[in-house]
C-alpha cells in the first residue's frame, strides 16, 4: 500500500463537472503517484469470482485528486489494458438514474433510450460481461449503502481484474466503498501540491 502525506486546507474549492480530459503538459510533480496508481491498476488481482478491485483516492477539494485519476486514465498502458474505460463525475445530489445513463453512454457510444433504473442496470450489465473495464466515479459524496447496492450488483459481470477508481474528499465515504461496494485494493490519501503545481493546473 502507498501513503502520500494528506496536508490541511481551510476552505473546500467549489465542485464542478469533471471529465476524462486533461492536458498532461500542465500537470507537474504527479509522476511518482501516476506511477504507482498505474502499476496498480495493471497489476494482478487477488479478488474472487464477481468482484472487482477498488482503488480510493481521498483528500480535500483541489490537491489533485481528479488530475491524479485523469493521469491514470488516459495512459496508455492502461488504455491499451482494459476492453472499456468509464469515467463519471458522480458530485451531490446522488442520482442513481443520471449515474447509470453516463456508465451505459460510454459503453454503448450513444446516449440510452431507456429510463428506469433496472433497465439501464441490466443493460450496463450486459455491456460489460466478460469484459475487463476501467470505471472511474469522481467526486464521490454519498455514504449510504443502499444508494450503491443496485449499481454494484450491475458491475459484478464484468471479467477478472476490472478496476474502479473513486475519488472524494470525505473518508467515510471511501470506507463505505471498502465496505460495501466492492473488494477492498487500497487507498491513497493525496497530499496537498505545491505552489508551483497550483498554478500549473491541478484540479481536484
């Protein structure tokens, strides 16, 4: 397992809408942690038959979080390892229905005609069987159990050494994930960047 020290903030930066997208030429001081977040996500797995690796990064609002699994993401190793790659910027309000649309939209290339919950689940279900993927939720709010419950069961299909990645800033709610959703690989708590990497564009 790897420590990055986690140092204080005073105020939370205000959430907004990430995506996969990130301009590595910007990003300074992440390569140590690129590559161990990497060699994670390639690494065997020693999770049993239907579930799935869990992978935290935890820390306060704008030290990098975000950049760190953007990094990860787009590498391509990791691109070239995982038949599907899913990113989904999850935030607060928790909306089991929006969240299971954006899963099946990067599966399937297209927005889903469907709109209640178990179908889209079912069909994010079938999308993913057999098949090793790559799911980051970013800015992960919500601790409750049974929010997480119908979306762990749809993930379960998916081929041995699938990963997720989750990032938030509360570390209950990283807990929770240990927990309850999946299978328990590591956490990391992201330490706050430098001066200089604040104004080279680190996000969350």
């Amino acid at each position: 397992m790897f420590g990055f020290e986690l140092y204080r903030a005073t105020d939370e930066l205000q959430r907004i809408t990430s995506t996969s997208l990130v301009d590595e030429s910007i990003v300074r001081g992440r390569d140590e942690e690129r590559e161990a977040l990497v060699s994670k996500l390639l690494g065997e797995s020693s999770q049993e038959a239907g579930d799935v690796d869990v992978i935290s990064l935890v820390g306060l609002g704008g030290i990098g979080k975000t950049t760190l699994a953007q990094l990860a993401f787009n590498n391509a190793e990791v691109t070239a390892h995982f038949e599907k790659k899913i990113w989904v910027c999850v935030s607060d309000p928790f909306d089991e229905v929006r969240i299971a649309k954006a899963i099946l939209e990067a599966l399937q290339g297209g927005a889903p005609n469907l709109v209640e919950l178990e179908s889209l689940l079912q069909s994010v279900s079938e999308s993913i069987k057999g098949k090793k993927f790559l799911l980051v939720l970013d800015d992960v709010w919500t601790e409750s159990h049974g929010q997480w419950e119908p979306l762990k069961l749809s993930l379960k299909s998916g081929a041995p050494g699938s990963r997720i990645i989750v990032t938030t800033r509360k570390h209950s709610v990283a807990n929770m994930m240990r927990n309850c959703l999946m299978r328990y690989a590591c956490q990391y708590s992201i330490r706050w960047p430098s001066i200089k990497e604040a104004k080279m564009g680190v996000k969350d």
